[in-house]
C-alpha cells in the first residue's frame, strides 16, 4: 500500500459496495438508510446517473440549522451537486489532496465510462495512508537490522 497507489486498489481492498438514494426521497428516509448501513453520505440517483451527494453535514446545516423539516425536505433540495468525482486512476494522494481542498468527506469515484465504481470516504484514505507508513516503517527497520 502506497499514497501513489489508485483508487482502484482501494475499492478492491474495501468493496465497491455503493449505496444510494432517488433525489425526490425525503432527507428523513436518506437519513434512515444512512443510519442502517452505518454510513456518513449516499450518492443520488435518478436513471443510473450521479447527480448528487447527501451527507450528514448536508443536514445539520441545511435541516436543523435552517427549522426545516426533514421529512417533508426532498433529498434534491439539500444535497451537493454537482457532485465532486474522481477516476479509478487517481491516485490516493490526489483523492486526499481534493478532499481537503473541496471540504468534503465522500468522494464518488467514477470507471471509464463515466459510471459509478465506488465511493471512497476519508477514513478509507487515512486508514491506507496508515498502513502504507507502518509497511514502511517495518521495511526501513528490517533494512536497519540486517533482516532484508
């Protein structure tokens, strides 16, 4: 595991399951899946097309903060679009570096054809960036003692 390493590896090692939610859902019933599957952020869909991400943040500032209702708020009136994609090909580092840049925590990452491969988040890079220094870390050690 590297920082240059691709997001394709990533989403090999984690699973590229993605989940989902239709942009005229309610954010109550986006919110319910997210608590279900234990996640942060659901791409939106309509036609097996990206056209938005809705996260938790979404909510706390433009539900709670804002009196608005959410279960009577449509997905599509709250979430981020146009969503911020990467490729298969980016690299962890560069995935980071946008993630930082952008203030966000989900990140879609699209195939060639422009279709939906994954979606990293940025735990999942922090995690692959810390195993990458431990495998160092142990390499330069095994070096130091003569084991390599």
């Amino acid at each position: 595991m590297k920082v240059l390493d691709s997001l394709s590896m990533v989403l090999k090692e984690k699973g590229g399951q993605i989940w989902f939610i239709d942009p005229t859902a309610t954010v109550y019933e986006a919110l319910e899946l997210m608590a279900d599957k234990s996640i942060g952020a659901l791409l939106v869909m309509q036609a097996n097309r990206l056209i938005g991400v809705i996260s938790e943040r979404d909510y706390a500032r433009k539900i709670i903060l804002t009196g608005r209702s959410s279960k009577t708020t449509a997905v599509s009136e709250i979430m981020s679009s146009p969503a911020m994609t990467v490729t298969l090909h980016t690299t962890v580092d560069d995935a980071m570096r946008v993630m930082t840049e952008q203030r966000i925590r989900h990140l879609p990452v699209l195939d060639g054809d422009r279709k939906v491969a994954g979606v990293v988040s940025l735990g999942d890079l922090v995690k692959w960036i810390i195993t990458s220094h431990e495998q160092m870390i142990e390499q330069l050690e095994s070096y130091i003692a003569g084991r390599a």
